[in-house]
C-alpha cells in the first residue's frame, strides 16, 4: 500500500526520488530519468522543475 493518496501534493525532490512516470493535464505522458522528464513517444527531453505546474498524476 502506497504511503501516498489521490489529492497529495509532491515536491521536486519527491517526485525524482518515488515517481518513474507522469501525466500532465494535456494527458501527455513522459518518463522520470532524475531531474529530466522523456516524452515517451518523441523523446524530447525537458527539466522536471519547468513542468511541476503542468504535471497531473504521477
């Protein structure tokens, strides 16, 4: 059972260390590789910490 439910807020540092995918609002999905986020279809790459507003599920 995940010490986490739906609704908990994350920081950066909780994210890099727990999360290994997200979803953002525009239900994209992308891949946690430490402080960088991988779209998991275009592999752009992009900085965790520019998309923490944009970032739904983890």
């Amino acid at each position: 059972m995940s010490k986490y439910k739906m609704g908990d807020e994350f920081s950066l540092d909780e994210i890099m260390k727990s999360g290994k995918d997200f979803s953002t609002f525009e239900l994209k999905g992308y891949q946690i590789e430490g402080n960088t986020a991988i779209h998991s279809e275009t592999q752009e790459a992009i900085l965790l910490q520019n998309m923490l507003d944009e970032i739904r599920n983890v």
